[in-house]
C-alpha cells in the first residue's frame, strides 16, 4: 500500500510543478519574449528538482561536452529523457503521441521538442529535415534509434536516418548509455499508468548513465556502428556492476 501511496504523492509533486514551471516559462515569454535558451534552463532547473522527488539515483562519471551535437541514445524507459535531459541542453525526438500527454505534451512544446508519426514516411521525412535544421541553428538534438524501448541485454537495431543527417550537416555524435538496476525499470509491455506506479513507487529507482567521446564520419555506417558498439559495451559493464552490488 505505501509504494501507491509514493506513487500518487510523487505524481501530484510532478504535476503541480511542472504547471508552476509552465507558468513561469508563459509569463517569462509574455514580459520578455520568446527564448528557447531560456526555456531550456528552467526546464533543466525542474528536472534536477523533481529527479531526487521522484527517487531517481543517478549515477554518473562522465561529463558531456558544450557544443551542437547528435546526442544518440538507447530506449529503456519513459523517463529515459528527465534523465538525460538532468545533463544537456538539447531537443529531444519524441514519437507524435506525446504531444497529447497532460501537461507533459505543453510542457515538452514550451521547452523544445521536435516529433515525428513513426508510421508515416512523410512525417519521418519532416523530421529528418528538422533535425538538420535544429544541428545547423547549432541546437543539440536528443534521438533514440531504436525507435522504442527495448529490454534486450544489448541495445536494439538502430535506424541510420540520423546519423546520415550529422554526416551531412558536419555534426558530431555523442553516445549516451543508459541503464537501470532494476531490469524490471525497462518499460515494455505494462501500460504507462502501470509502469508508472512500478517504478516510482519505490524508494528509489537507480539508474546508471554515461557519455562517449565525439563521433565524426562522413560515413553514417561508420558512425552507427562505433555508437552501437560503445554503447552495448557500456550496457554489459553497467548490467555487471548492478549484479556485482545485488550479490554484494
């Protein structure tokens, strides 16, 4: 009974805050006019706050660098980017069905997001177009080919798209490993609701994150791969370290 009644407790905390900084960000943009830097800034501010609310534990050894960058990540789980996004200024790629989430939809257009119909070739050609002209404007871009959560040992099969886009554009790629503690974290077949209520009814929900080196190719394949690889590895040291700690 307590993890639902942290669950519900953190949800309020999440909700009323994230409207308060919502609030912040219309009233900053009406006396000021609009500043996607400065968005992001309040955006982070509010993440940093509602992570320890939220019982995250983050552990993290590694800075990622300033700059424009394709910041390319495996899924394993919604809050994959509050984590992330704890760390970098960047617009994330989001499926087109977040834009219809309470709060979190508004909240996301407000701060900076690009998305895209994962089902239709159209919107998956805008989106591409977005990112290249998001890396041009000198904007990092946040992107999980993947295209889903996975919960594989290993990172899933990734879509080249985008890393055709930063060879072209002349954008490095940075890779992001991201894992939890809890393989049962990684969210796959419960709804979101019920996912939800798992993850964050615990105490705490530790999670592990680091960043590679920069990744430059006028090879997309080239990039792919060295991503890919950094990436699984980083995920088998991650997953060993966690097994080590239980067996401790």
């Amino acid at each position: 009974m307590m993890q639902y009644f942290r669950a519900y407790g953190r949800l309020i905390i999440f909700g009323v805050t994230m409207s308060l900084g919502m609030g912040y960000i219309l009233l900053a943009t009406l006396v000021a006019g609009k500043n996607l830097r400065r968005s992001m800034r309040i955006r982070r501010s509010w993440i940093r706050f509602i992570s320890p609310v939220l019982g995250l534990d983050i552990i993290k050894h590694s800075t990622p660098p300033e700059g424009a960058f394709l910041f390319v990540s495996n899924h394993r789980s919604f809050i994959d980017p509050v984590v992330i996004l704890n760390f970098i200024y960047a617009l994330p790629l989001a499926k087109a069905e977040v834009n219809s989430y309470p709060l979190i939809g508004f909240g996301a257009r407000l701060t900076g997001i690009l998305y895209v119909i994962r089902d239709s070739p159209d919107s998956r050609l805008d989106a591409r177009q977005s990112i290249a002209s998001t890396l041009m404007e000198g904007w990092s871009v946040l992107i999980y080919p993947e295209g889903t959560t996975e919960i594989t040992a290993r990172s899933g099969h990734f879509k080249k798209g985008s890393f055709e886009i930063a060879s072209v554009v002349n954008t490095p790629v940075i890779p992001v490993a991201i894992e939890y503690a809890d393989p049962s974290d990684h969210w796959k077949e419960w709804s979101m609701f019920r996912q939800y209520l798992y993850q964050f009814g615990k105490n705490k929900c530790t999670c592990r994150i680091e960043f590679g080196d920069a990744i430059l190719s006028d090879d997309a394949e080239d990039m792919l791969k060295k991503t890919q690889t950094w990436i699984d590895r980083k995920l088998i040291e991650f997953r060993s370290e966690f097994d080590r700690k239980e067996e401790e």
